[in-house]
C-alpha cells in the first residue's frame, strides 16, 4: 500500500532470503509450523490504520453499552458453560479486509470479529523476525498505542497469569499437538510460563478441575482457552472427557459466551460506514433483489466454513435455521499487494486486549493475510505464493 516500501521490498525480494526468513520462523518450534508464511509483509499508511481504529471505537461503543449482554443473550447455546461469565472478554480480535469502494478507493471493511484470542504469542516472534528480514524502516511499527514488544508481552502476562502461580494457570485445546495453530501454543508456553493441557487430560473432582504432570495433580486455578467449543461439539471423541460445561471453580480467560457474544452475531448491531450492512436472517423481511451483491454466513462456524459467497434464492429458501444465519452485504478486496505474479489481496487482525480495570479494549498488535483466491484462508490458496500469515507494519 505504500509505493516506495513495496518497490524497495519487492526488488530486493529473493528466495534465498525468504528461506532463511522461514527457517528462523521454523526454528522456533521445529515441526510445528503448519500454516504458510506470505513472503512480505504489509506497510500501512496511517489515515488507513486511523479509519480501521475508528470503527473500532464505534463498536466498542456498542459492546460496552449497559444491555449488550441482553443483545446477545440468544447467541449462548444452550449447553453453553455454567457461570463464570465476566463482565467483558481479556481479548478481542477485528478482521478488515482492504476493500476498493464504489469510486475504487482503498478502505478498511470489518470482515468478522470475535471475542476470542488468536496467534498473540506467536505474533510476537513473528514480527521481530520479519522486521529484520524485510528491512522495515523505524517510522513503522506493527504494534498499536505506544506498545512495544516488551510492554505487549508484559500486558498478555499480566491478563493470562497476573498474580496467579504459573502452574496453576493452562492453555486449554482439545488435541493440541493436532491444531495447525499448535506452533502458538508453544510459543505461549515460552513467554508466560504455562502449561498447554488437552481437554481429555482434565481431572474433575467436585468443582476443582485438574491435571498431571512430572506424576504430580496439579490444580487448575485459571483457563487460557484456546478451546472453541462451536467445533468441540461437532467431534466424536474416542477418549473420555469431563463434562467441561459445569461450573468448574476456575477463572475462564476469556470465557467461552465471549466467542458467541462478539461474533458474527453482533454485525447486525453496529452503524459505520466501514462495517458492511448485515442481517439477521430471520427478521429478513423481503429478500433483496440483488443478492448477488450479498454472502450467506452461518453465525456460529470458524475459517469460512460454510460461507455462501454465490447466494441464491434457492439457497436461503433452503435455510431450515435462519435464526442461525446472516446476510451481509460483499466487500469487493482490493488487488493491492504487489507480487510478481498476480497481485494479492490483504486482511488485518487488529489484536485488542481489555485489562480488568480498564472501561474499554485498546488496540495493542495485529496479524495480517494475503489471499489470491476467492476468500481468505488455505483451502483457497493452495499452490500459491505470496499468500499466507504475515504482519502489518504501521506508518506511525
């Protein structure tokens, strides 16, 4: 996005320097990296990162409003997790993608959101790396609000662990060693200290929660979950697992409602030009007429599944659950990114963590992805380059 970064990277790209810049990636964890690494990063200018932050504050308006909760109290499920719930989530993540207007424009267009965390740890090694392997210049830098990679660290350390002894604090998955994300997990376990523990490897006994380690009981006081329950409920599971819906006497960071809270259920609550319009499905009085102009999401589903991009009549009448669905109108992503083939197109995770004490989220860090095919995400992008997980670097 910026002319003169984009030119200086791309002709100085080669793919020896790319290799070395994915084997210090692999380096971290050996064996653990299991998603694509784009070959660049993406340079931000400023008033794009300004709208971005903008309509995020007037989101955070609408999660921080007395009767949000009453909102979306039809989102819970209702084998949901028993108590525990707090007043808001540690973490909340915003995904833009750069969208060309109706004048051909760039603009932030908010894709999804979700009161869930993601990569933060790895993100962190990740964007120390690609500094130096892109060569970013010191006016530009991938964390938000003065924060820097030591204060980022500190803050996710004082959210996740705070006072509590390490040992008693886990990241909770289910099949950690199985998730393609699991490079993550280790990378948490590196920078706070913790234990990641596989759902079937919790111990229950009245309502403390437990594992084991070193062939020591080890109690459970905090969840760093990691754990979406919306695919844990679709798995046949051959191993035993405790009923983790009870209310366990444990701090849930963040706790699982936040997932279906801040979702997609929310978009059809927030008002700004940089937010599409969307619907429920079910109060959808007359279908409108250009449906072509529109996409067909589940509420409840992760990484694009079951996503219609190509919506018909046909395809909503078919809806048996339209109280589980939304209608929102398409962005058009922009070819923005210069490659040397085809160019590519670009989505920003804009990480916001939320201390106890504090009245609002605040903008901290981001992930960022390149697609050349329909959507963003793997299945879409098989065989080719210049796609993949990447950082965004701001123009401060």
């Amino acid at each position: 996005m910026q002319k003169e970064l984009r030119q200086h990277f791309n002709d100085n790209f080669s793919q020896e320097k790319y290799a070395a810049y994915l084997q210090e990636i692999e380096n971290l964890h050996p064996g653990t990296l299991e998603f694509r690494i784009a070959e660049t990063p993406i340079f931000i200018p400023k008033d794009f990162t300004q709208k971005m932050l903008d309509a995020c504050e007037d989101i955070v308006d609408v999660l921080v409003q007395p009767g949000f909760k009453a909102l979306t109290e039809k989102a819970i499920p209702i084998d949901a997790i028993e108590g525990g719930e707090k007043d808001h989530p540690e973490f909340i993540v915003f995904d833009f993608g750069i969208c060309e207007n109706s004048t051909g424009a760039l603009e932030p267009q908010l894709i999804e959101m979700q009161g869930f965390p993601t990569l933060f740890a790895f993100q962190a090694f990740h964007t120390a790396i690609s500094k130096l392997y892109a060569e970013v210049p010191n006016t530009y830098d991938a964390y938000l609000n003065g924060y820097t990679e030591t204060t980022y660290l500190q803050l996710l350390q004082e959210i996740i662990v705070s006072d509590c002894n390490r040992e008693n604090v886990i990241l909770l998955e289910i099949y950690p060693e199985h998730q393609k994300t699991r490079i993550d997990f280790y990378c948490t376990e590196d920078l706070l200290g913790i234990k990641t523990v596989c759902l079937t490897k919790l111990i229950g006994e009245g309502n403390q929660l437990f594992y084991e380690a070193d062939g020591k009981k080890i109690p459970v006081k905090k969840i760093y979950n990691r754990l979406i329950f919306d695919d844990l409920h679709q798995q046949n599971f051959t191993d035993k697992i405790i009923d983790i819906t009870r209310p366990w006497d444990v701090e849930w960071i963040p706790h699982p409602n936040w997932f279906y809270r801040i979702s997609k259920y929310t978009l059809p609550l927030i008002d700004n030009p940089y937010v599409p319009p969307t619907f429920y499905l079910k109060d959808l009085e007359e279908t409108p007429a250009d449906l072509e102009n529109y996409v067909l999401k589940p509420l409840f589903s992760f990484a694009g599944m079951g996503v219609l991009i190509d919506v018909t009549k046909e395809d909503i009448i078919k809806i048996t659950d339209p109280e589980n669905w939304i209608l929102q109108r398409k962005v058009k992503y922009a070819d923005v990114i210069e490659t040397p083939d085809q160019p590519a197109k670009a989505e920003i995770r804009l990480f916001y963590f939320w201390k106890k004490e504090w009245a609002r989220p605040i903008a901290v860090h981001n992930l960022a992805r390149l697609s050349k095919g329909k959507m963003i995400g793997t299945r879409y992008n098989k065989d080719k380059n210049w796609v993949g997980g990447t950082v965004a670097f701001f123009e401060r």
